[in-house]
C-alpha cells in the first residue's frame, strides 16, 4: 500500500492501513520476532478487533504478514499473548506456537480461547472447545491473557486482567485453568482500570543472584497526565501468591510520557525481557490527525531492575539493535549556555525529515532550568528541559505543531467521576495539576522524577521520527514517549537555562533511517 500519511513513522512499526492498538502475542523463535496487534483492517478508528500480525529478525526492519486472528461469529479478537510449547503440553505438538486471546462480544461478555500455529506462527487455528477460561464471577472486564511457563511448579501461568486486579491462573496444558490467586485492588494510581497484563523475573542491578518478579499492569485511566499509561509492581511471587515490595500507594510507571500504552514483552528471548508498546492514548487516540493508518509502535526496548534508595525500579533502554539505523552521524561537542547567551544550531536538523536521534550529556549545575528545544521555521517547538528546582525532567509539546484535535479527546468517564468527586471534596481535581492544559488533553507538558537519576549530569538520548519523541536518560532510568504533530520538520535546536549556566557536552546528531 502506498503511503499517503505525512506523519507515518519511517522507523517505527505501522500498519500499512487500518488501526492499531495494543502489541499482542509476541514471542521470538528461529531468529524471528512475530508481533501480533489489536488490528481493525477496516478503517483507521477502533473496531472489527483481529490480530495483525509482522515479523522482523533484527527488531527495526518489519514485514507485514496476514492477520494471524480475525474476528469471529464469537467476537472481537482482543489482546492476549503466545508461547513456544516446546514439550508440546497442550497435545497440539511439540514446539507448537501456542496463543491465548480474549474473545469479547456483547452475547458472550469477555472470555479467553486458545489457538494454535504448527507452522512456526503464521497460521493459526482456533481450538474447538473455545472458551478455555470464563470470570468466575461473572465480570464484565475480564481480558488480555498473559501466560508463561513457571518451573519452579512445572505449570503454566496465565495472568489475566479483572477490572482493577490482576488474576493469577495455572494449568498443565494450556487448555484447563485452575485460579490461583489476585493481586492489586487498591494498588498504585488512583482511579485505574487493569488491562494489557504483563509478568516476568528480572535480575537487580544485574546481579543474577537477587532476582525480583514484575508485574506489568497497563492502566486505563490512571497516567498522571490522564488516560493510558504503563505502571508496574517488583516483589516476590512463590506459585501462589504475589507480594508487593511497596505499600499499596506507591505507583511507579515506566514510561513518563503520554502515550505509552499495553506494553507486553516477547516469550522466548531468554533472559533478554524486550518490550514494545503502543504509542497513543486512549482519550485521544481516534482522533490524532492520520488518515490512512493510526498507530504506531514503540522502539523496542530493554527492560531492566536497578535499586535506588532501598526501592527497585524497573528501567527502559531503547534496545541496542536500534543503532543500526544511525546512518550519518555529526559530532557538535560542547557547548556552554547562559540565561543570556542559550546557544543556537541553526539547522542542524535539516535533512533528517524529522527521522533522528539526539544524543548529549546535560550538567544543568546551578542553573534552574537547563534544556534544549526542537524547533522549525513556523515556530512549533518541543521543549525538553531539567527544572532542577522541581527535580523532573519535563517535555513541553503546547507549541508542537497540530494540538487542537485534543480538544475533542473524550477523556475516560472514570476519571471524570474522578475529578467531580475531587471537587466536590473542594479540592483540584489532581488532572488540572498539570501545569499547562486541562482543556486539551493533548496540548500539555509530562514531566519524570530526577530522584531515579544517579547524578547531577544526565546522558540524554532522543529519537524523534515523524510524529514520535522518545527520551531515554540514563539508560534509561528514565523514559518519555509523547506524540507530536510538527507541520514542517524540526530544523535546529536551542541549547537554553534558566538562572545559571549549564554545560552540554558530546551533543550528537544522527540522521536516522531504515
Ligand atoms: C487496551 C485494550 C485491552 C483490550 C484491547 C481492545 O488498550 O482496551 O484491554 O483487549 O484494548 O482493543
């Protein structure tokens, strides 16, 4: 299909039309990575749910393939995840790629079925005693399987989203699931949704002998700058029951950008956890200003724990497989900014069609602020920038480019309950604490905690591919990803502070491409 979309990534997974949303079913085998996706082929807006599916063996070049589920008399085709069944438990045969979806229909409710490949994961059969597994309770928003093979019992595990806690299940054959145990009412933000579970051992720091569990559990609403967004809980997990290492208040996320949704994570990679996820938001995600495809993917990402003042964190670093794309690369230097002199690269950017990445390292000193901004000839500008009073690391997109389709964003009706309750109690609705807009839902700032920075320097690492802004500090300790809609390229940069001198040492530029 011929691309007619200006803000099509040239780097990132798409669609080649149609609507995506959440990755599903991912798994690696044979040198081969398969990403399903919630996939409507009949127009760029939410519906008619299959499974799309691509395939890439170097994790940046993707080739689309036949939908690997479509929907059915049953239902839509919602999220859900795939395994190796390299002993062939399910009877369905040994190395057979088996997919847990949930089916969702109105008749039926929300249900989880099974379907198998024999072909490596491009053909896929649905088994024939569909469902496998019903809500015991009868519960409305009962989806996204997650399962996974835990040895210490020899059993599989399904995890499974139930409004707002996540269900634990086990089986020894994919097929019949005994429930096991549940996790997380009244944990982390408030007020959430559970959706897009996601749950694996990471070793801390690196350190293979401290290992921790985590839970993924995308929330819907529950973003600190509303809508969509990826927290996650560390703790212990024997089988049976699940313990948090944090109190029930503690919400810890991922990514601290706004659209950053349904991250879930590749089976069979080892000990490698690489993640991807959906780069939108639900309040606004009908409406960006795309016509022939909508959504994108996340980089890939590698995730990982580090500990930092008694907590574990997890962490997302842009996966090293991405360099490959550096295909020029301009070495600037250092350069030192005043509040009176910021320094200037005029049209450093040009060229790159808004498909680069930007590298430097940020020592913001004593200055207030320290930051730099992506601008183009009309003006339109994304600020990035440490408020070192504040401790966070913020990015302003109000001046990006097209913002007025956020004032059209339909914003989740349990936040909106949310804030009536807040100002009733006389309070701020917590929404309308973000500093810059509450009207828009897209035209606003994000901001991250330093505190999970080590230093007073900051390695900053930026990939900006058409529509997309993703930023990695430190390896990713921190990570934002925010939708911008430019409507001419970024040319150059503005090295700026605020009350103080900063230093902005090894900025780099690379032209990215595939
Ligand atoms: C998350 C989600 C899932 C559901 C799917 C439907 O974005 O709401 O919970 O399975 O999207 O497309």
């Amino acid at each position: 299909v011929k691309n007619t979309d200006y803000y099509r990534p040239i780097y990132h997974h798409t669609p080649s039309y149609g609507w995506m949303n959440d990755p599903n079913g991912m798994f690696y085998k044979d040198g081969v990575y398969h990403l399903c996706y919630q996939y409507n082929p009949y127009g760029s807006k939410w519906g008619n749910m299959h499974w799309g599916h691509a395939t890439t063996t170097d994790l940046i070049h993707w080739k689309a393939s036949a939908p690997a589920l479509d929907r059915d008399p049953m239902g839509h085709i919602y999220s859900g995840s795939a395994v190796i069944d390299r002993q062939g438990t399910a009877g369905l045969g040994k190395d057979a790629i088996i997919a847990l979806y949930t089916s969702a229909s109105d008749e039926n409710g929300q249900i989880q079925c099974l379907a198998y490949s024999t072909d490596g994961g491009y053909k896929f059969t649905k088994y024939e005693h569909n469902p496998v597994l019903r809500p015991f309770d009868g519960l409305k928003d009962f989806r996204d399987p997650k399962v996974f093979w835990f040895a210490p019992k020899n059993l599989w595990y399904m995890i499974v989203s139930a409004d707002k806690e996540m269900r634990f299940y086990s089986s020894p054959d994919l097929k019949k699931w005994t429930y096991v145990s549940s996790f997380g009412q009244g944990y982390g933000a408030q007020p959430n949704q559970f959706e897009c579970p996601d749950f694996f051992r990471l070793p801390v720091d690196g350190d293979s002998q401290h290992q921790k569990y985590v839970m993924i559990v995308n929330i819907n609403p529950g973003c600190l700058f509303g809508g969509s967004a990826t927290e996650y809980f560390v703790g212990e997990f024997d089988g049976k029951n699940f313990v948090c290492d944090d109190g029930p208040k503690e919400a810890k996320f991922l990514d601290y950008g706004k659209d950053h949704y349904a991250t879930v994570t590749f089976s069979g990679t080892g000990d490698r956890v690489l993640g991807l996820a959906w780069m939108s938001n639900w309040q606004y995600a009908n409406v960006t200003p795309i016509k022939q495809y909508r959504g994108a993917n996340t980089l890939p990402r590698e995730l990982f724990l580090f500990a930092k003042d008694g907590e574990t964190f997890m962490g997302a670093n842009v996966a090293t497989e991405v360099r490959a794309l550096r295909k020029s690369t301009r070495y600037v230097g250092t350069l030192k900014a005043t509040e009176k002199a910021p320094k200037e690269e005029k049209n450093c950017l040009a060229g790159t069609g808004d498909a680069f990445e930007l590298e430097m390292d940020i020592t913001p000193s004593e200055a207030a602020t320290a930051g730099f901004e992506l601008y183009n000839s009309k003006g339109e500008r994304v600020k990035i920038y440490f408020d070192t009073k504040a401790g966070k690391l913020v990015m302003d997109r109000t001046e990006s480019g097209l913002t007025a389709f956020g004032e059209k964003a339909e914003s989740h009706q349990i936040e909106k309950d949310f804030d009536l309750v807040e100002e009733k109690a006389g309070k701020a609705p917590s929404r309308k604490t973000n500093p810059v807009n509450y009207k828009n839902d897209f035209a606003l700032g994000t901001w991250a905690p330093l505190n999970l920075c080590k230093g007073k320097s900051y390695h900053v690492d930026v990939f900006v591919d058409k529509c997309s802004v993703e930023i990695f500090v430190d390896g990713g300790r921190i990570a934002m990803t925010n939708l911008v809609f430019p409507t001419l390229p970024y040319e150059s940069v503005k090295f700026y502070t605020q009350k103080g001198t900063a230093t902005f040492k090894n900025v780099t530029l690379h032209r990215l491409g595939l």
